[in-house]
C-alpha cells in the first residue's frame, strides 16, 4: 500500500490509458505481470535490508514468463538464477529474480513496465508525463500545475508531423510554459527509447530513429537510463533520500509531514547514511 501509494501506480490496472488493440502483446495477464514486478522488487528491497539507493541504481528485478517475453529476457533464466522464493526457475509461470537486468535495460525502478505505461497516454510516449513522475515521486519536487488552456499534443506517435522531442521544444517556447518544463522534460526524454507500453526500441510509431539524450537541469548530459542514474547520482541523490524519509513518515503518521517533523527526517536520513 505505501508503495502505492508512494509511487501513484495502485490504480494501474483501473486506470490505464493504452489502446491496447494497438499493441497486440499488451494483454491483461502482461498487464498484471507489470503491476506486480514493483511489488516484489521493493519487498525484496525491504524484507532484504538492501540499501535504499538500490531502488534507483539496482542491477536486478523480478519477472514471469509473460514478462520476460516483452522485455526481451530469456525465461526460464540459466540455471542458477533463484526464484522470488529462492529456488531455481524453472519453465513453470513463477517469479524469478534476473541478476543481470541491466543487459536488458532493466534493473530497479525507473525503467519498470508499469511506470513507463502509467505515464503514457495510450498512443505515443510522453516525456512531460515520465519526466513529471520522475521529479514529483522520485526526488520530490514540488510542481504546480499546467496553466489552463495548455494546448495538447497530438495523441497517436504515428501520425506526428515532427518528432516528440521537436514538438516540446515548440511547446516550452511559451513562456508560460518554459519554466516548469524545463524542471522534467529532460528527466523523460531520456526514456524515449522505451515504448508505451514499456517496451525497448530503437524507433518511434511514426519510423523516426529514437533520440534519448538530455540536457538535465544545471547543464549535465545523458541518455538513457544510465544517463539519468548518473545525473541523480551526481546531483539529486540527497533529494531522492529526503524524500523517500518523508514519505514514508507521512505513511507512518497517518498525515502530510509539517515543519516540526523536518529534525526527525534529518535524523532517518543520517541514520540511513551511518548504516548503508
């Protein structure tokens, strides 16, 4: 519940927003494969007593056959790998942790299915969506919201007269816009080599040649997902620890953290650095 929560994708498989009929693989066992590889993967976190930072840096994660398929893995894994309840897999439909994600451009949160899918609108990516997810849950920026008004983007990739990268820089142009934008647009761009439904590629619906480098807030470059773990790595991993200390307070009271509150944070955060 309070990664749920944390997280905003408890009502993924309720509210989803992909045209499924476009993407023949998306079926509703995948579906619920996707909202139940961040379940165990943050339980294992927990129940482990991993560091906390493997949320974000973590080589590994956990899948079933249905989505190892779409995330291009083998299933059943070499002989070795150990199951969510530490047995060997095996060719049967149960949950096996993969050491080596990265080689599939997985391993902990940020390049999960399910938060990839969540925060695309059914037809094309939405780096405004991903990267907004990213600064709000992640680090815990705090971003009002859209003006009203706000024109839309297009809704299907394939249909796109620029690419999506081009069609933002239009968008943040206005100055109403630019600000905000400029805070997470990067932080989603950099996920453009992932579909919407989560799925790696190397083009868009529309046949461009995917582009997912950024330039992040301060100046720093990357692409991809080891361009935005060494962005956070090397300037907002504090504000990832702060955040998740504050959120996990706030699950613990019952209510939102208030300024009294500030010295208990800071005191599970040095903790947290003391013990690893």
């Amino acid at each position: 519940e309070f990664f749920g929560q944390w997280l905003r994708y408890r009502d993924f498989i309720s509210k989803d927003s992909i045209n499924a009929e476009a993407f023949p693989g998306y079926t509703d066992e995948l579906r619920q494969a996707m909202f139940e590889e961040p379940v165990r993967f943050l339980l294992d976190v927990f129940q482990g007593n991993r560091p906390i930072l493997d949320f974000l840096y973590a080589d590994d994660t956990f899948v079933n056959a249905s989505l190892a398929k779409h995330y291009g893995m083998p299933y059943p894994p070499p002989a070795g790998a150990r199951s969510n309840q530490g047995r060997v897999g095996d060719a049967t439909d149960d949950w096996v942790r993969v050491e080596d994600a990265e080689r599939y451009g997985r391993g902990g949160l940020l390049p999960m299915a399910a938060f990839l899918t969540k925060n695309a609108p059914g037809l094309r990516t939405s780096p405004v969506k991903r990267g907004n997810w990213v600064v709000r849950n992640i680090l815990g920026e705090q971003i009002p919201p859209p003006p009203a008004l706000v024109p839309e983007l297009p809704s299907d990739e394939a249909k796109l007269d620029l690419p999506l990268r081009e069609m933002l820089a239009q968008h943040r142009a206005d100055k109403n816009c630019a600000a905000c934008h400029a805070r997470f647009d990067s932080l989603g761009l950099v996920f453009e080599g992932f579909g919407p439904v989560g799925e790696r590629r190397e083009n868009d619906l529309g046949g461009r040649p995917i582009d997912a480098r950024a330039t992040f807030p301060g100046g720093s470059e990357g692409a991809g997902l080891q361009g935005v773990r060494q962005y956070i790595r090397g300037h907002r991993e504090e504000d990832f620890v702060e955040n998740l200390c504050g959120k996990l307070l706030a699950y613990a009271l019952g209510r939102s953290p208030i300024l009294p509150d500030e010295g208990l944070i800071e005191e599970m955060e040095a903790t947290l650095a003391a013990n690893g």
